[in-house]
C-alpha cells in the first residue's frame, strides 16, 4: 500500500515515545509499503523552533517530506488559554484554538493533505492532542488510522474530542486501558481498531556487562528511574517518597538516569546520572533490583518495558490504569497507590531474591508473548488491511474543514455499532506538550 505516517516530529535524534514508535513502524515497514512520513521542521517539542530544513530527504529507506512551523509557540498564550479550557467549562471555539496553539502550526502540512491525501491509500495519525492530527484528519478522514496515544489527563476530557474521536476510520492504541479510555470520550462506539503496543528487540538477558556502572560507583543494589526527571513523570512525589522511605535504610539508593526538568534535592543516597550512554543506559537496566515508574499518566510505559526484557521487575504508580494494567497482565512486578503501599512494595522487591527474580521472568516471558517486533508488525499490517479493505469510495465530504481550518461537526454519522470491531490484544494538567 502507499502509506502517509503524519507525526509532530521525526528523526532517530527525537527522544518523544510517539515519535519514536512512529519511526520505528515507519522502516519496518518502508520494504513492504510506500511510506511517506510527513512532519514539521521541528525538533523542540517545548518551542515548536524550526531546525530542520524543509523539504525532502530519505533516512533509513524512508521518505521524509518536512514542513515548516509558521510560527514557534506563543508560550503566554498557551499558558493563558490552557488556564481558560482546563480550570473552568469554556466554549469549543476556545477548546478549538488549544489545539492551533498547542501547535505546532503547520498550514503547509494541512494544504498538502487536501491535495494529495486522497494519494495515499492511508494516512496514519501519531497522538491526537497536537494541530497536525486535530486539524489534519478529518481531511482525510475515510482512509485516517489514528494512533492517540491518550492518557489520562485534561486534555482528554475537552467536550470538542468527542466529535474527533468519531472520525477516525481506525485505530491503533498501545495499551487496552487506552482504548477504553477513548472509547468513552467518542460519541459512538468505535471502527476498527487493535492493541498493538510497540515492538521490542531481544536483550542479552543476563550477559551484560557491570564494569560501566563499576565505574559510577553504582551500588550492587539500587532502585532505577529512567527518563526525563520531571513533575508531570510523577518524579517529585517519588523523590518524597524515597526520602521518607531511605531515612530508616541507609543501604538503599535511587538512581536517576535521564535529563532534570526540576530540582533533584542533595541526598547521599540519590545518585542523578543526567544523560547517560546507551552502554550505561543498558548496564543500568540489566543490573537493576528493580524499576520505579511513578507516572502518574502514560499510553504505554516503554521503559517499562525495557526493563522486563532485561528479566528486571518494576515498581508502579497504581493510580495510572496503564500502569497498574501492564503490570498486572505481565504478573511482572508490583503497584503502589500511597507511601506506605511504597515503602513495603520496595521492601519487598529489594530483599526477597527468588520471588523478585520469578517476577522479572515473568515480565520476561509477557514480552515475548506480546511484545515482539513479528507480533506487533503482524497486528499492525491486520488493522491496515481492514480498514482499506472497508474503505468505501467518497461520496461527499462527511466532516470537512472550515476555511480557518478547524473541523466541523460530521453531518452523517460514518458508523454503526455493528461496525466490525478490530482485533485487540488480550490480557494536571497536560504536560505542556
């Protein structure tokens, strides 16, 4: 099939779940399908600054054709109006225009899919919340896969998505929770649609080296946070909790591996490492006593899977469904829903050897049931023949677009609940992004 892979940004230096998951389908696929990827000239997923160049080039077997954003984010206007939609009811016009300034603003790209999208025999969608999906597809709607990668904060709740949520011909969610939290936002029962997750290469399980961490003076026994060292990753409240909890141990340490968007405090048992190598990145997964994910909204946790690919088991926010789901499914690991939940789980999973060995053989063997890149690609292209197949010629513009690009209510409703249902996998505030 000829295939349109719209995201907000692209390329192997982007570090966003959504843009990797993208690309990473997008050149596992480019030697079975035509792929275009049509992004912005964007790497800054905070300013929306151009820093590609626009235009065409290829990476990795795939084709790349980059627009640029008409202006970077007006940040006290973002600021301003989401304070109006977030804190108090507001009207769906003032709901519309959080997501132009959500931004990034990318006219060209529309343009480009009024006149060539009808080309494309589908056009797939990376995460709902930002003006490229919003905007763009219902201009294409009867042949649009949408990939929402939802969570749940405000910005699921906003009244206009119900209408957006309908319009997709399909869908592609990486966690069930995620499918059931936007099956209740859409206003009618959902077209087809998958569980697909993200795809996972094999780890040297057992047979990576120490000797990166040896040189860190990394304890033999640590508790891991990998990623961007952030509130909205629910990184104050783990910093709490491991203070009050390493008080009365003074044998346990955290260590934080991912760049800082907030204060680490002084603490000899908090080791902040920043960036890390992926020689390190790798050490510091395969070596761990366990992973702490203390998120409080994700679509999909990866790293949490990563690190049972390396045998390791986690520790979970219980009050992110995603989380608690993916933990429960796997058996690969243990939920905390307040401190003391906390303290014991770490306890638990520090002290006793066998059981947390048996729960991180258990996360081992969850991913090689679901997670394997065969697995997911086989889901992925079963979804993409169903909804081409059930593709139906144009007979009018159902959703269509208002001359300032925002989208219209559909006149006729595009499904039915006998709609055959795709095949799934069995068992704040926004971020500012």
């Amino acid at each position: 099939m000829k295939l349109a892979f719209v995201v907000q940004r692209y390329g192997a230096n982007i570090a966003g779940g959504s843009e990797g998951h993208c690309r990473e389908l997008a050149e596992r696929l480019a030697s079975r399908h035509a792929i275009t990827v049509l992004t912005t000239c964007a790497t800054d997923y905070v300013t929306w600054e151009n820093a590609s160049p626009a235009g065409r080039s290829v990476e990795n077997g795939v084709d790349i054709l980059r627009f640029p954003v008409a202006h970077p984010r007006r940040m006290r206007a973002f600021a301003e109006i989401s304070d109006e939609v977030f804190d108090r009811p507001a009207p769906r016009e003032r709901q519309v225009e959080w997501f132009r300034e959500n931004g990034p603003a990318t006219p060209a790209l529309l343009d480009h899919l009024r006149a060539h999208g009808h080309e494309f025999d589908l056009v797939l969608f990376w995460t709902f919340r930002y003006y490229h999906s919003y905007f763009g597809l219902p201009l294409v709607h009867q042949r649009a896969i949408l990939v929402p990668t939802a969570e749940e904060d405000a910005a699921i709740d906003l009244d206009t998505l119900g209408e957006f949520f309908d319009t997709p011909a399909g869908y592609l969610f990486m966690t069930p929770e995620e499918r059931d939290l936007v099956s209740k936002r859409a206003l009618h029962p959902l077209p087809a649609s998958a569980v697909v997750g993200i795809g996972i290469e094999p780890a040297l399980v057992g047979n990576t080296p120490r000797a990166p961490l040896d040189l860190l003076d990394i304890p033999t026994s640590y508790l891991l946070y990998l990623g961007r060292v952030d509130k909205n990753k629910g990184c104050d409240a783990l910093l709490d909790n491991f203070q009050e909890y390493a008080s009365s141990r003074p044998d346990v340490t955290l260590v934080l591996a991912g760049p800082a968007k907030m204060q680490i405090p002084e603490h000899p048992q908090i080791r902040a490492l920043g960036y890390v190598s992926d020689e390190v990145r790798s050490a510091l997964l395969a070596h761990a006593s366990a992973l702490v994910v203390p998120s409080p909204y994700e679509s999909l946790s990866i790293v949490l899977l990563e690190a049972w690919n390396h045998g390791v088991p986690a520790l979970v926010n219980g009050q992110c469904k995603v989380l608690a789901g993916q933990v429960r499914r796997a058996n690969g690991g243990l939920y905390y829903m307040f401190p003391a939940e906390f303290d014991e789980a770490a306890d638990y999973l520090l002290t006793q050897h066998d059981e947390r060995a048996t729960l991180g053989r258990q996360g081992l063997a969850y991913i090689e049931r679901e997670y394997r890149w065969p697995t997911v690609l086989a889901r992925v292209e079963d979804l993409m023949q169903q909804v081409y197949q059930a593709r139906v010629p144009a007979s009018g513009d159902r959703w269509g677009c208002s001359a300032s690009g925002s989208p219209r209510s559909p006149r006729t409703r595009p499904r039915s609940a006998d709609t055959p249902a795709g095949r799934s996998v069995p068992n704040r505030r926004p971020d500012r992004r």
